[in-house]
C-alpha cells in the first residue's frame, strides 16, 4: 500500500474491498461486517449516508465518515456539528490518535482502521456469517428480467404512495391533502421536512382565504406568494442581511411586505428551518414557494384539486404526461424574472419557477398516486392515473438512482421508464438501506 493515500481512495477500499469480510475489527476490538456500505452524501454531513454495519448488538444503520487519519475528526471539527451526529462509524486508514470519537450530541462511536485490516486477517468471533452483497456483481445480461423487477418494485412504490394518500384523505378534505403532498415535493430531498410543516402551519384554506377579498390577479397572487413565504420566514425583512442588499427599494417586495406586515394571527418559522447548502439557485425553497403562488392565483376559481387533477380519467394515454406536467408550469416572470431570490439579481435567461423536470417529479410523485387514491370511488380515474404511470417516461436522473445504477450494473436501458426509476428507489430504501440483501428481489436473481 502506498505511503501517500487520498481520502477517495479510503472510500473505494471501504466501497469494494470490505463487504462480506468476516475479519474486521474496530479500535476497541469489536467484530463489524459491513453489510451495505452506504451512498455518496450530497448534502451537509458525513461522506457515506445509510450504511448498514452487523455488530454484536445488532444492526447498525446510519451514516460512515472517512479519513486518511483518524485525527481528521477533529480536525475538521465535525464533533462540534450536529450534522454528523448519524454517523455510526469513523473509517480512517491510519489511527494516528487515541482520543475517542465523539458526536455533537455527546455519544461516541468506534473508529475502523484500513491499515490494520488489510495486514491482519484473523478472523473474529461473535458474529454470524452472512452473503455477500448479492448485487456487488451487478447485473449485466440480465437488463430484461431486471426490467420486470424493477417493474414490480415501482407499482409498489406507486401502490405505497396512493395508500398514504388514502390516510391522508381519512382525516382531511381533498384538495388540504394534495396542496400538502404538492408543497412536500417542491421541497426536494432537503427541504421536504419544512415544506410538509409550512402546509402544517398554513392550510390551504387559510391561503385561499387571505386572498378571497383580493379583486385583481395580481392582487391575488401578491397575497398568496407574501403569505407563503412570510409563513416560511423567507421574506427579506425575516432574514439577516438581506434587506440591506437593495431588495427592499422594488416594489414587488415592498407589496409583498405590505401584506404580510398586515396579517393577523402569524404563525412563521425562520430562516434556519431551510436548506440551502448545496442547493441550486434555481431550487431554492424561495422560488419553489412563488411557483406554489402563480398555481394558487392560476387555480383561484375551479380549486387547485379540480384544477391538478380534474378530468384526468378522460385525458388520452398518448401524451398523457404532458398534459400533466402543463397543469403544473410555471415560468419566471415579473420579479422572480429579474432575481433568483431577495436581493439576489439573475441575469438573463433564469429558470422557470416550476420546469418541466419538477412538473414530472411531481406527477409521478403526488399527482398520480393522489388520483389513484382520491378515484377509489371513481374507478376511471384511478384506472387512468395507473395506465399514465406505467407508460410515464424516464425522469432526470437524481443521484439516488445514479448510484444504484452502478451499484447494480444497470445501464440506460433497463431504467428507461419512470416506473423503473421509482422502482429503484423502492429497492434501495426497502432492501438496501435496511441491510436485507439476501431478500432483495434484484440479488435473488444471480442466485
């Protein structure tokens, strides 16, 4: 082994090297197999997100951080950052320092040294043999029979979905439980938490309300994007630094403050309650909650229920999709065609409020499964919303689904549907991440 290591090449020996060995040991002594080593992180905290290690006390599942030395932990003060308080593991290749791991939140976790591994291979004991990871192989000549397991696996996805909407219209009116599971999705991975409870803490009702006396579309749509975003805590005036850039001299903002200097009975969460690390401009929860405005304000007469889903058993399969995704557009206009956020001027060309590719994610995510769940006393429309589903073409890529591709071998072909896509989520958050390889649909087929 070289004397000079870069911390990429600790993750790939832990990766491909590691998985199935039965002779591992941590600092403290403690036998470990690695049962799922985890995925890329794209986000704030540890390297390594939902791995599974099988310990004597059990599984272990959460997050694995990496170093070329051990002393990086500090050094790097991540013991300090409560971001990596999921980690389970700390993977160095030289312990070059004795002191304990510990976690923002005071816990400790062991520390796996690569350097003592791969020199000493006596076998401890205390734990039970395991396989392999059935898919470290991958699936290459099998694009067909994985098709129709991925196939499988994203109508359970699909049927999971609609069976949560089904709870959700057990305890609220229709049109509240897809204006929440429309707000979740435009949150992203990273702000799903705080988009669900901005839904929470401002109901549709309550939105449609406080523009019901508006006269103007304008008027209406100042209502809903101040209440929206003065509920999230985004307006310049609830954000530090902000209202100093300038943004408080345009008048769609001075609008927009207006109206939520007004409002009674506010009830708003901070600036910190959302993501923006690693975000893209064009994401970011700001604007997503503008879109959610323009569809308000497009929807204000017929209702955003009737307007998303209304008439969809009659829509033709071909182009199905597109007519979807039509329902949900929002280009950049006005303000938000001038500023990627308060204070935050774009250039020419910004993106659209709501593109086609979230107007997909969307669809297939909420529109879809709502309908298949809201026409359980329509049979046309939740047959159609399952007919659309299962022809929906592939969606972009997210890097979930980009490392299951390499993760199983897979190349386009077999993941050309959105179905498929979903199906590989629905394999990776049962099988993957829960550490049950040996029952995965996908690894039961190069047995």
């Amino acid at each position: 082994m070289p004397e000079v290591i870069g911390e990429s090449q600790v993750v790939k020996i832990w990766q491909d090297c590691l998985p199935g060995r039965h002779d591992l040991q941590t600092d403290d002594g403690e036998p470990i197999e690695i049962v799922y080593p985890g995925r890329p992180n794209d986000d704030r905290g540890a390297d390594l997100r939902d791995a599974v290690i099988a310990t004597r006390r059990g599984l272990l599942k959460g997050d694995v951080e990496v170093h070329v030395r051990s002393s990086g932990w500090w050094a790097h003060h991540h013991h300090e950052d409560p971001a990596y308080n999921r980690v389970i593991l700390h993977v160095v290749f030289w312990h070059d320092t004795a002191a304990p791991v510990n976690l923002e939140d005071g816990r400790q976790v062991p520390t796996l040294a690569l350097q003592r591994c791969l020199v000493g291979r006596a076998e401890p004991a205390g734990l039970p043999r395991r396989r392999p990871v059935a898919c470290r192989n991958g699936l290459t000549g099998r694009s067909e029979r994985a098709g129709m397991v991925l196939d499988r696996a994203g109508e359970e996805r699909f049927e999971a979905r609609s069976a949560q909407f089904r709870e959700a219209l057990d305890c609220q009116e229709a049109g509240e439980a897809l204006y929440g599971g429309v707000m979740e999705a435009l949150g992203y991975s990273k702000n799903k938490p705080p988009m669900a409870e901005l839904a929470r803490r401002l109901p549709l009702k309550r939105l449609e309300a406080a523009a019901s006396g508006v006269v103007t579309a304008t008027g209406r749509l100042a209502a809903y994007q101040a209440w929206l975003l003065g509920t999230a805590g985004l307006l310049p005036s609830q954000r530090h630094g902000l209202h100093r850039n300038g943004s408080e001299g345009d008048a769609w903002v001075k609008t927009l403050e207006g109206i939520w200097g007004s409002a009674p009975e506010k009830d708003a969460m901070t600036e910190g309650d959302w993501h923006v690390f690693k975000v893209r401009p064009g994401n970011l929860p700001v604007r997503r909650l503008a879109a959610m405005g323009h569809l308000l304000r497009r929807y204000g007469k017929e209702g955003l229920l009737p307007g998303l889903v209304g008439g969809l058993e009659n829509i033709r399969l071909e182009g199905g999709h597109r007519e979807m995704e039509a329902r949900l557009l929002v280009s950049a206009e006005g303000y938000w065609a001038r500023n990627l956020d308060f204070g935050l001027p774009g250039g020419v060309g910004l993106p659209a409020l709501l593109g086609r590719g979230r107007a997909a994610v969307i669809a297939v995510n909420v529109l879809l499964p709502f309908a298949a769940a809201w026409g359980c006393p329509r049979p046309g429309l939740a047959r159609k919303a399952r007919l659309i589903y299962r022809d929906y073409p592939a969606l972009a890529e997210n890097t979930l689904e980009r490392h299951m591709g390499r993760q199983l071998g897979l190349g386009r072909r077999p993941v050309g549907t959105a179905r498929r896509q979903q199906g590989l989520i629905h394999i990776y958050r049962t099988f993957c991440s829960q550490g049950r390889c040996e029952d995965c649909p996908l690894g039961g087929e190069q047995r």
